[in-house]
C-alpha cells in the first residue's frame, strides 16, 4: 500500500489526550509515537478489507495444503461428533441444551426431559433451529443464550428472552420467545424485541424488563458498554423508558438485575468502575441503598445471605481477612449495619477459590491445590458453637489428582418435580488433558454423627454425605492412553515457582527435538485448568514427524507433538493475589514466568528453540507478541490470535478502555513509560532474527477488535521481517468463530503453521 514505515529506533512523538490516574484529562500527554498503520483502524473501510483479503489470499496459499485439509477434517469430526455429551440446564420439569453439528451449524436450541436424557438417544424438542431462524430472515445469527421469566407458583416456564449476535460479536439482539408456541412473541402484540447492542437485560415481572443497552441513542461509557439502565414496559420504547440507573462515563458499565426468589425479591444494581472495582446497590423504598464494602471486594446475594471474597486484604472492625477468603453475613443484618462474619473459606500458598454454588442448603465450594481441583460442602444450618459460627465443611471425594472438576446446583429450588429431583441435587463435570468430559449427578444429605460409614458408595463425614453417578460420558477422539500428564514447576526470574501441565507421549525422548506447543494465559484472573481436547490430541499430540538425529546421538524415529500450558502470574490459579502480582507495572512478571517455562523445557531436554513454539489468544496474544518481542530466542514460532498489540492506542479500540486497570492508562505519561516495556507493537526493532509469525483475528470482534492484529501484520511485513503471516476471519466475533465449520479452521490453520514450522 505504499505505507511508511517505523521501528522503535526511529518514532517520533505526537500530542495525544492524557488522563491521571483518576480518569480526568491532564494537560500533559504521554507522548504518542507516529503510527503509518492508523489507517487500518478504519474496520470495514474498502481499502483495509481489500489489504485483509490480500493477506488472507497470501496465508491461505500457504497453509491450506494436503496436511491441512485433512487436519481441519479431522477437528471439525470432533466438533460435529454426535456423541460428545449435550451439557443441559435445568428450568421446571426440562432440561434444555444448545446443539451444533454438521447438519446444524448453527445450532440448535432444545430440550427434553430427565427420563429421556439418560437414555444413549434423547428426544429432544426443538424449540429454535438457528440455521432455519437465519435463512427465513436473512442475517447470520448467533445464539448467545436464554434468560427465562420466572412463572407463577405452579405454572412451567415459558418465556424467555433469547440473546442473538448478527455476527458473533458482543453485541446482542434481546427476543422474547415463547417455549409452548415455539416462536417469537409477536412485538406487534406486546413482544419484547430489543435492537442489536451491548448491555444487559432481566425480566423484572411478566410485563417489564430491566435494560441496560447503548441502542436508541442510549449513553456508552468510555469502555463502549451502557452507561445506564431503564425500565422497559411491554409496548414502550428503549428510548422513551425511564432511566433507573446510571454510570460516570469514564467507568466501565451500568448492570441492573432483579432476583425474583420467592421470598426474597429483590431489585440491584452494579457501577463497574473497571475490571476489578465496583459499587453494589439494592433498591429499597424506590432508593439505592449502597452495600457498603470496599469496591474490590466482590458481593453476591442468595437469599438470607450475602458473600463477599475480597481482591486485596480488607481491614474491618479490627479484623484483617486475606485477599481470595469467602466471607458470609445475613443480608438484612449486614444493611442495617451490623459487622459479623463467617469465614467460610481462607486460601494459603497452594490453594484458591475459583468458583461457589448453592444448592437448597448447602454451598460447593469449588477450589484449585497446586492447580488440581478439590471440592468441599459446607452446611449453613450447623455452624460451630465457636465465636467464628463457622460452617462445617465436608471434602467432596470426586477430584482425581491433575484433573479440573466442578460442581454445581442442578436446580437449588426444586421440592421435587416429574424428575424426582431436589434442591439439593448437584451436577459434577470432570475433566483432565487425557481423561474425557464425564458428567454426573449427585446429591447431599444430612448424616448424623453417630451414623456408620455408608456402603452404597457415597462420600462424607458426620454431617454432610454425598453420592453421585455418572450420566454422561465423552468419547475419546485420540489414543488418550499412550500420554502421560506431568506438572513442573519453574523458577522465575525473581524466584518465583511456576506451575506448568506438560502432555507427552510415554516413552518421550528427552533430546531436545520434539515439537511443542506452549500455551499461556496469564491476565484477569482467568485459570488455566487441565481440559481435555481432541482438537490438541488429533492436531498436535497424534501428528508425527521423522527428525534429524537429537544430541543422544541416536538415529532419527517418528514422534510426535508435545503440549504444555503454563499457569503464569495474572491469572488466578493461585487466587487473587496471583493475579495482582502481575498487574500494571508488574505485567512483566508475567512474561518472565512464560519465558522461564520455555526454558525449563528446553534445559530438560523435552525441546529446543528450533523446536518450541508458543500461542495464546486475546490477553494471551499480548502474551505471546511480547514473547515475539522479547524473546525471540527461545522461539521458532508465534501463533498469536485476537491479539492486543498497540499498547499505546489500546484503549481507543472497541473496549479497550475497560481494562485499564489491568494494563495501566497509556495517556498518562508515568503509566506510558512501563506500558511501553509490553507493547509489541512498539518493541519490534529492525536487524533481530524473529520467530515465524501467524498473527489472526476476526472482523467482527467487537471487544478487542482486529485492528491491533492487522497493524502489528502490516509493520512486520514492512520491515520486511520474513514469514509473517496474517488471517482476519469476517465473523465469530472475539471467538473468531460462529460455529464449529469457523472453529474447525481457525483451530486447524494455527495449528498447521506451528506444526509446520516446528516439525518440518
């Protein structure tokens, strides 16, 4: 295109907006280095879909050869694959699933009833077929999920506002549909039929919904969510509904739900200053009532309980509880005033919270030890005769070591329906890199001190006994046996062990020749838990290659692929403070633990630079485009997907501004002066040996948006930087795919360039 071109030798400075740390526009900016590539930002220009096309055309040429084809055939066989198990939820007397295959791209929304789904053939009652929704109205549509209305006592559910995406993105069109008729409801008869926006909805009563949305001319933040929620009566229009609450612009978004519990009916209201800070609102007399805890403390309501799990150390009354606990205090007591709470849970050096659920009368505590799951039961109706009124817990015997097991409630206020359920029936959903999904269903009781030890293969001490079966099996879609699953632990930079899951084959040689992939993460606490995958299996775990003779001076032989996640600081295996340790001016500690895994593989001769490839999407893109970066020299290739790159710009790109608080603000100029130090985009310099480069994205993605990618593609290839190569898909959104022919070849097309710069 005829473009200028600068590396990090040569930028020069432009005035930009600044802002101090409090939001609020400063008049000094940090400076902004000249960028060639602004002209890319422009998403849908027909001069940038034309360089996109060029370039998909150029990659495409590459990749899509004989191995290719038969690659993506064989992800898209997993994908398809009418055995794998259809996870359901439970509402009433259904249990209700969303399904794609082969013949239903798209997808399929239905459901059926326990009787039924334990059978290997469930009938299944369609209520949506997608594909056929598509074709009738000429859009694309992607099905986000259903929000149903609570009924009457004693009457089955049946509407529900169903979430569809035009192309995958985050914005959705909100439908009311009726399960009974299986159709819309008619918005000329009273439907609810909201435009296509980002926010959020929840039925308030038969006849109202609260919205928080940025269409009919609806505020955004500075993040580009809803600034404020409304009201929204059966015939009324979004823009003419009153307002109910609101946001300071440069906060990140206005939520507003109503919890219909019989008995419990309550009206709240989130202000989600950022990512990890927010403000919790009740509504009580037609007012607001602030819950009053710090903003990074995390609050959720259930019924006669309100739990709080904070982020940092909170301090109250005296009392110091520590950054990831899980604290609980009556709601009523708690709003008027009073302090007292329930240490249900406190983490140490090996173990966090990750996730809770309730069921009639008891809290699942789902929690991670070293990055293997354990689960405990806690009773809220025997706390100790203790002053702390502790719970009694119980430790769920469920979770084999290196796997990743949750459990949840399959319906906490079922009395007993056709099923022959009960509230205190949970689900169980197990999972490990060579053990396939296995879904079961169990249940709690009571059990007295004085009872014997069951002999029916339930578990649990004196007060809480669980048992539980399996419903549903996975298949395996790769020889699962002949791996192993091992987890190490690095030394980081500053001393810091660091988790990693390696899978290899059984007799692994340990020469330093065999092709592997690492995988990482490492931001906004998300963990990266043991899962299984056939696409890893088939793709990379299967695929064989003969290679030159290794260091143990033995002749070439077959092998194939190795797989390794790291569990790399900023995400939350560890809990909140692992997280944090990684934020802002620390973030490059977090790259530090990914080069120190790289490391640790080559040292232990399971590869070598020549031989070790790295990957990641989104925050993991920034992950891995500062390994680029960074570190070169431990890599042979990059695959780096729905990326932040321009760290500079980032947050005046689709949503980037709502993550400031995990990356810092680039228009302050104290803030620049570290964000510059992970910003690949600015860190690529002329005369250094970079590892092959796959960068992709999606046309569509509406959260980080693919402009980063396509800048970061067009200065590579300017510098004349060899074997970059870039793929822009037009749909799926942040996915990058809307259904599972998308997935097959986003997977399959990542997949085969690092196997093809690794193993060839």
């Amino acid at each position: 295109m005829g473009r200028m071109t600068t590396t990090a030798a040569d930028q020069a400075s432009v005035p930009g907006p600044g802002r101090d740390t409090s939001g609020t526009v400063s008049r000094e900016a940090a400076p902004e280095p000249v960028d060639e590539n602004v002209w890319l930002e422009d998403i849908y220009g027909e001069e940038q879909l034309a360089w996109v096309k060029e370039q998909n055309s150029r990659t495409e040429d590459l990749l899509e050869d004989g191995g290719y084809t038969d690659l993506e055939a064989g992800i898209l066989e997993v994908l398809d694959s009418t055995d794998r198990i259809a996870m359901v939820g439970k509402r009433g007397d259904w249990y209700y699933n969303f399904w794609r295959d082969r013949q239903n791209p798209k997808g399929l929304w239905r459901r059926t009833t326990w009787e039924s789904y334990c059978t290997d053939a469930p009938e299944w009652d369609i209520l949506l077929d997608v594909d056929e929704l598509s074709r009738a109205e000429g859009e694309e549509w992607v099905f986000h999920g259903a929000t149903f209305l609570r009924p009457a006592a004693g009457e089955p559910y049946r509407l529900a506002l169903l979430a569809l995406s035009p192309d995958g993105g985050d914005a959705n069109r909100y439908r009311e549909f009726d399960v009974e008729a299986r159709a819309f409801v008619d918005p000329a008869q009273g439907g609810f039929d909201l435009p296509t926006a980002k926010g959020n909805v929840s039925w308030l009563n038969a006849d109202a919904l609260l919205v928080a949305s940025t269409a009919d001319g609806l505020p955004k933040t500075a993040s580009s969510y809803a600034r404020t929620a409304v009201t929204l009566k059966r015939g009324d229009s979004l823009a003419a509904a009153p307002r109910l609450f609101e946001v300071a612009e440069e906060h990140m978004m206005a939520v507003a739900a109503h919890d219909s519990t019989p008995g419990f009916e309550r009206t709240f209201a989130v202000d989600y200053i950022d990512f990890f800070n927010r403000t919790n609102f009740v509504l009580r007399d037609e007012a607001w009532v602030q819950i009053d805890v710090p903003t990074d403390v995390n609050v959720s309501a259930h019924r006669e309980w309100l739990l709080f799990r904070p982020q940092q150390d909170w301090v109250l009354d005296g009392t110091t509880y520590p950054s990831g606990a899980l604290l609980a205090a009556n709601f009523e007591d708690y709003l008027a005033g009073g302090r007292s709470l329930t240490v249900l849970f406190t983490p140490d050096a090996h173990t966090s919270l990750q996730s809770w659920s309730w069921t009639r009368n008891h809290l699942l505590l789902n929690l991670l030890k070293d990055v293997s799951s354990e689960i405990r039961v806690l009773d809220p109706s025997r706390p100790s005769a203790g002053a702390d009124g502790s719970w009694p817990a119980t430790l769920l015997d469920a979770c084999p070591p290196l796997h990743d097991v949750n459990a949840y409630a399959v319906d906490d206020e079922d009395e007993g329906t056709a099923d022959g359920g009960a509230g205190d029936d949970f689900w169980l959903i197990a999972t490990g890199f060579t053990t396939p999904t296995t879904l079961m269903r169990g249940t709690l009781e009571h059990r007295a001190p004085e009872d014997r030890a069951p002999e029916d293969g339930s578990a649990g001490t004196a007060g809480v006994v669980s048992r539980h079966a399996v419903v549903k099996t996975s298949p395996s879609f790769f020889a699962d046996s002949d791996y192993e699953v091992e987890q190490h632990f690095a030394v980081s930079d500053d001393g810091t062990r660091v988790p990693y899951f390696q899978v290899a084959p059984r007799s692994l040689a340990l020469d330093g020749q065999n092709p592997t992939q690492l995988s990482g993460y490492g931001g906004f606490e998300v963990s990266r838990t043991p899962a299984y995958s056939g696409t890893v299996g088939r793709a990379w775990l299967e695929r064989r290659t003969t290679l030159s003779e290794g260091s143990d001076g033995k002749a070439p032989h077959p092998r194939g692929g190795v797989y390794v996640v790291a569990n790399i600081r900023g995400g939350g295996e560890y809990g909140p403070a692992w997280h944090r340790a990684a934020l802002k001016e620390n973030r490059h500690l977090a790259y530090e633990d990914f080069a120190a895994v790289a490391r640790d593989l080559i040292s232990r001769g399971v590869t070598s630079p020549r031989r070790l490839g790295c990957v990641g999407g989104s925050n993991g893109g920034l992950l891995v485009g500062n390994m680029l970066t960074r570190y070169p020299e431990l890599f042979r290739a990059v695959s780096c997907g729905v990326p932040l790159l321009d760290m500079r710009r980032y947050t005046r790109l689709s949503a980037g501004h709502s993550w400031i608080a995990e990356y810092g603000d680039p228009d302050v100029p104290e803030q620049w002066e570290y964000i510059r130090t992970f910003s690949p985009y600015h860190l690529l310099k002329d005369a250094v040996d970079y590892p092959e480069t796959f960068i992709w994205t999606a046309t569509s993605d509406d959260r980080v948006g693919p402009v980063q990618a396509r800048k970061m593609a067009a200065r590579m290839l300017a510098m004349g930087i060899p074997n970059v190569w870039f793929h822009e898909a037009l749909e799926g959104g942040h996915a990058g795919a809307s259904d599972n022919r998308q997935a097959a070849a986003l997977q399959a097309r990542s997949q085969h360039f690092l196997w093809k710069a690794l193993a060839g």
